[in-house]
C-alpha cells in the first residue's frame, strides 16, 4: 500500500480536512518535476548542438558544477510570533529565479500554509484536552470522596485520611517499580502528577462530605421514563444517597468518560504522527523531483514547531492510563489496557467463502423453488390461491428480512469506502460493528435457511399435508432463539445493540430513531407476523382455512400494527421537540402523523371497499407521500440547497459524482409513487394481489436502503463541521460553584 493511500486510511474522518494536503502538495511537485524535465532535455539539445558545432569536444564543466555544487542552504525558513501564542512559518527560497521556481515558490507557501494548519489545529485540540483532565480530575475526586463514605461511613477524617494515604503510597510504590531506577526523568515528573494523586491528596486535605457537599449527581443517561418524569419534578433537588447502587452507577460512567477520552488522546497522538511523516515524505519527494537539499533544514523546523516537539498529549495518555488503572481495575494493569485501549478487529477469509457458498446456495434454491412451483401448476389449482393468501405472507417475513440486511450489508461497504464513520455515529463499542462481508453472510445464511424451508413445505404439500404447518412455525421459532440467544454466538454484542435499540425506540440517540425509521419501512413485515399468531394461534392452520380476515379482532391489530412505527417515530419527533426546540423535530413528526392518518384510511378502504374511503385514502396519501417525499430529501439529506456552490446540493459531498445525487433523488419521488398502487388497486394480471403487495413492500424497503446511506453521509458531515469525533459522554457530577457561575 502506498504511503498516500496509507495516510488517508488512518485519518480520523472527521478531522480529514485538518490533516496536511498531501495530494494537494504532490501535485505541485508534478508540475515542478515537468519543469525540470523540459529544462534538462533543452539542456541536453544545447549540448549535443555545440558537440556537433565543435567537431565532437566533450564538455563537462557544466554538469560538473551542477551535480557536485549543490548548496546546503536552499531554503530559509522563519517563524513568526502571532499574538504571543501561535507560531506562522514562512519559506524563502534561494535561487528561486531559476526554471521551476515559480512552481517551487508555491510548492513551499502552500507546505507552509499545511503546517501552519496543523500546529494551529493540534495546539488547540491538546489545549481542549488539557482543560477536559483538569475537568475529569475534579471529577475524580468526588468519585474518591464518595467512594470512601459509601465504604466508610462511620469512620472518623483521621482514619479516612490515613487509609487513603496508605493505599495511596502502595500504588505508588507498584508504579515506581515498573519504571524501574533508570526510568525516564519526564515520566517520573509526570508521575508526581497523577490525576488520582491530587484526588487522593485533596481527600487527604478535606473531609469527603465537603466535597461531596458541592457536588450533585446528574442523570447523564437518560431513560424515556426518566425525562417524562423530570418535566413533571424539580430535577435540581436530586442529592447524594451515599448508597453501593449509585457508586456503581457513577462508576460506570466514569469508565465510558475514561475510555473515550483515552480514544481522543490516542487519536490526537496519531494525528501527530501521520503529519509528521506526511511532512517527512513531501520533502524526501522535493528533494527527488529537484535534486536540491532541503529537507533536512525543513525536517528540522517542523520537528521544533508544537506538532513535533509536544509531549503533552503521551503525558496526558499516561496520566490517564494510572488513573484508571488505580481507581477502576484494582491496579491490574493488563485489565486496564484492554479495556482503554481499542480492539483490532482480524478479517477472516473464511467469512468470505461461506458469503460466496450461501450465496450460490440460495440461487439454487431459487431455481428449484421456481421450477417446482412451475411443474406443480400450482398456481393453476385451487390450493394456489390459499397459498398466496395464508402460507405465501408467512414467507414473505423473511424476503424482506434479507432484502433489508443485503441493503445495509451494500450501505456499510459504501459508508467505509467513502469514509463516513459509521461505527462513531451509531456508538458501536470499537470492534464489535459488523463488517459487510459478515452482514453479507448472516443475510445468504438467512435466505438459504427459508427458502429451504419453503421448499420442504412444497414437498410435503404433496404427500404430508398435516407436516406441512409446522414448516414456517418451526423457523420462527428458530429466528427468535437465535436472535434472543444468550449464548456468546453469532455475534451476541450486536444481537444485543439490536434489542437494545429495538426496545428504546422512543429515545432520541442516533442509533434509536434510525432504527425507528427502518421500522417504518417493514410494515408489511410486522403485519404478516400478526398472520403467525392468528394462523396458528386460533388454530386456523389445523383446520387449513382462511379465516383469519374475517374476526373483528384480527382486523383491529391489523390497524395497531400498521401504526405501531410510524407511533415510534412520532413519540421520538415530539420527544426532541421537547428537549431541544427545534421546529424541525416538529414538522417530522407531522409527516409521521400524516403517514398514520394516510394507512388508516388506507386499511378502512381495504377492508370495506367503499368509495368514500377510497377518495380519503388517495388524498392521505399524496399528502404523506408529498410531505415525506421533502422531509427525505431535503432535511434528512440536506440537499436542494439553491445557493450551494453545488447547484441544488449540499456545499460538502461524500460521493465524487454529482449525478448520484440527482438520480437518488428520483427515485425517492418514483418509489415514494408506488406506494399509490396500494390505493389504486391497478389490475396486473400475471402477478396475484398478495404478489404485487409483497413487490411494492420490497420496493419500500429498497429507498429506505437508498435513504440510509444519505441519511448517514449527511449526518457525518455535520459531525464533521463541528470536529465531533468522540462520544460525548456527560460526567456524573456537576459542581454548584459551577452552576451559579453559569448562571450569572
């Protein structure tokens, strides 16, 4: 892999236009190097001139001179103080009148410009993390203090005070001795300065409950529960239990504090690193375009400037790493290091050939599934039409199951390919988000598994017919076991995420509401699953009938189950209405209140046939389709922006080829449109009514595949307008000194 495929690789996608233009400076060498080249061959023609001018004389002078006299001094650089804080760097060039200069001049305006960039940006991202230890270490010392009362309530300060000092002294002791009497004079200052040194001294200095008298606990991780109820109490009455639950509570979170603050130092330690060596390797490549030495002279100003000569952010890492080690491992150091540190994940090869295996799999199931159903004149008889309306829906479940799981399987390829942070946005644990090649091949295994069932329903169908039942009942209940399998298999950590997600719906994380919306795309999913428990829970499947249209009840779930994700979708919309204000959130959850109003009467015309329902239905849902067809495009996407310097785009673009855009939108508005079918009931003879039912809902689920990728692609450049790399994880405590500051 090359270096430039390397360095774009290892960016934190967020910072990517922070990072040194390491293209943009290659390019101008080119233009140097052409320069250069065209000069060398009319020197060469000049020569061979004068040699046959001359009778054959051989000169060397020349080229003597220009290859053994290259000068030391070919740059001048200097460093500008601005504002007492910040340093600017400005290149001078010598002999800069030659062939080429021009090209070199701006070579080195625009190398000085890339690391006047980066140290600006560097400098204030370790100043940022310096003011978040100074935070995270008075949180620290509140956890300390607590720690101590819930354990020792009844002890005395002096006895508080002298146990916290021995602990104290024996972990320092253990640090001292892995450094060893050689160690490193600057790590032994810093570690003079751990953060759990001045929580511990400060308790040393103080009673805990003066501490813990200032602070109060904030319910950083919120329940749906939780935020109902804080709009009905005053939450600033909230005071300290001294109890084990809430230590461990607080304990948890300070983890997740630690740990992503840990990330962001680990990439800011990177960040320093892929600079450095862009800056190394630029110069290395001027030097081989020009043959003029001057890298060492500029090596030597960027190793001196504030990106190459800080050490702040590997004494902050090591500050941290003790910190958390001392107060959360129990001085375990290899416990501590695995859990800060983040997770390689290893591709294997035979993910892969299982994809390619299931996948040749399931296409031969298919043609035998076609020709079986073909030779059977299945369709022809009276028992095809039962099919298409009872036993047809119960497989259908699990062609829009895999239809969905192959568009995010092609959404997460894409999302990695044009670098959108993915795993950041949906807050997967570093090392447990699928990859697609394993998408891929839980989706293949899926289809396989069902259509091999569906097949053995055909087979028994001819001379089992009361076998023939337990077919799809016996894969939904393997569906469920294995989706609510405890067992650590089959990627439990995002089985797990899902349910999680599933189960808060009406919360308002990213993870939560897109997962909302692609439940909104899987109606007709949810539905045939109400065919399950009404087939075989009232028995309909025993006695091979189709009744199940005909009970009142049935036709009431099918109403709540059509609703129930729009009615997520709505609560999740209102619910950061609530919270943060926006009119947008507002206007959303209008749109999903339009869809609701859109299926009932959609549902009421299916039912009862009568015109009047039908003329509402058509209305309703050109208005959803109208209101959702400009909420997609234009507030999820972000696109149609008239004065966009991308005419009707967003100013940022993740794709290169602007057509994309274009054609995506089209065929959001055409699939939109066929979702009208539905209502207009049009005759396509050669397909069944269930048929055309089943194509539109894969069609649904299709755009919503569509609308991920964008949906995400513009939430990862807002991300990115706002350098959000990490999650932002509340601390446990808030201080009142720090309140009332921010109150008056």
């Amino acid at each position: 892999m090359t270096f430039k495929k390397d360095f774009k690789q290892q960016m934190v996608p967020e910072w990517e236009k922070d990072y040194m233009d390491y293209e943009g400076l290659k390019k101008i060498l080119k233009e140097v190097k052409s320069c250069k080249q065209a000069t060398q061959h009319r020197s060469l023609n000049h020569r061979l001139s004068l040699q046959r001018a001359l009778g054959g004389l051989r000169l060397h002078g020349s080229n003597h001179t220009r290859e053994g006299d290259i000068e030391d001094q070919v740059i001048d650089v200097k460093a500008l103080e601005l504002d007492g804080s910040k340093q600017l760097y400005k290149t001078k060039i010598q002999k800069h009148h030659e062939e080429g200069g021009e090209a070199e001049t701006r070579f080195f305006q625009k190398l000085d410009e890339e690391l006047n960039k980066v140290n600006s940006f560097y400098k204030d991202q370790v100043e940022a993390a310096k003011h978040e230890a100074t935070l995270l270490s008075k949180q620290v010392e509140a956890f300390v203090a607590l720690r101590i009362k819930v354990k020792n309530p009844d002890q005395g300060l002096k006895q508080i005070g002298s146990s916290a000092e021995e602990s104290m002294d024996q972990n320092n002791q253990k640090i001292d001795s892995t450094g060893g009497p050689e160690a490193d004079p600057i790590q032994q200052a810093n570690r003079n300065t751990h953060l759990e040194d001045e929580a511990h001294d400060n308790c040393n200095r103080r009673d805990p409950m003066e501490i813990l008298e200032q602070v109060k606990i904030d319910d950083a991780l919120q329940s749906p529960t939780s935020t109902i109820k804080s709009a009905f109490t005053d939450s600033s009455d909230d005071e300290l239990s001294f109890n084990k639950d809430e230590l461990r509570k607080i304990e948890k979170q300070l983890r997740l504090v630690f740990t992503e603050f840990y990330q962001k130092l680990l990439h800011l330690k990177d960040y320093s690193f892929l600079n450095l060596t862009a800056f190394s390797k630029i110069m290395m490549k001027y030097e081989k375009s020009t043959s003029r030495a001057a890298s060492r002279a500029y090596m030597r100003v960027v190793d001196n400037s504030y990106l190459g000569s800080s050490d702040e952010v590997n004494c902050l890492l090591e500050r941290v790493e003790s910190t958390f080690i001392r107060n959360f491992t129990q001085s375990n150091h290899k416990k501590g290091r695995k859990l800060l540190r983040p997770k390689t994940k290893r591709q294997r090869y035979n993910i892969t050939f299982l994809s390619g295996f299931f996948s040749g799999c399931f296409l031969a199931l298919l043609v035998a599934t076609i020709l079986r159903i073909v030779s059977q004149h299945l369709m022809k008889k009276q028992e095809g039409t039962f099919y298409m309306e009872n036993i047809f829906p119960l497989y259908s479940i699990y062609g829009y199951i895999t239809l969905h799981m192959l568009m995010y399987a092609a959404n997460t390829y894409f999302w990695k390919r044009y670098r959108v942070n993915y795993p950041f946005l949906f807050g997967f644990r570093p090392g447990t988000e699928l990859d697609y090649r394993e998408v891929l091949l839980l989706s293949t295994g899926h289809a396989v598994v069902a259509l091999l069932c569906f097949l053995i329903n055909l087979h028994l169908e001819m001379n089992h017919k009361t076998a023939t039942e337990l077919v799809p009942l016996s894969l939904v209940i393997l569906v469920l076991l294995i989706t609510f399998c405890p067992f650590d298999i089959m990627y439990r950590s995002s089985r797990f995420f899902f349910l999680q997600c599933l189960f808060r719906c009406i919360c308002v994380r990213l993870p939560d509401f897109f997962l909302a919306d692609q439940l909104t795309s899987q109606v007709q999913a949810f539905r045939s699953f109400e065919l399950y428990i009404c087939y075989y829970g009232l028995g309909e499947h025993s006695r091979r009938q189709q009744k199940c249209q005909s009970r009142g009840f049935y036709n009431i779930q099918y109403f709540i189950v059509g609703i129930i994700p729009f009615w997520f979708r709505f609560a999740q919309c209102m619910r950061q209405w609530y919270e943060e204000g926006d009119i947008t959130h507002a206007f959303s959850g209008l749109n999903s209140l339009s869809t609701i109003v859109a299926i009932v009467t959609r549902t009421i015309f299916e039912l009862k046939k009568v015109t009047t329902w039908k003329v509402l239905a058509l209305i309703s849902s050109a208005v959803a389709v109208l209101q959702n067809t400009y909420c997609d495009i234009v507030i999820d996407w972000g696109l149609l922006r008239r004065h966009s310097k991308n005419p009707f785009l967003r100013d940022k673009l993740v794709v290169p080829h602007k057509s994309v855009y274009f054609v995506a939108m089209v065929l959001d508005i055409v699939l939109r449109l066929s979702w009208m079918q539905l209502v207009l009931e049009l005759n396509w003879r050669p397909l069944h009514k269930v048929a055309m039912i089943t194509f539109i809902s894969c069609l649904e689920v299709i755009r919503r595949g569509i609308w991920n990728f964008f949906r995400l692609e513009n939430e990862h450049l807002n991300n990115v307008g706002n350098y959000r790399a990490f999650k932002a994880v509340p601390h446990p405590f808030s201080f009142y000194d720090e309140v009332n500051d921010k109150d008056d």
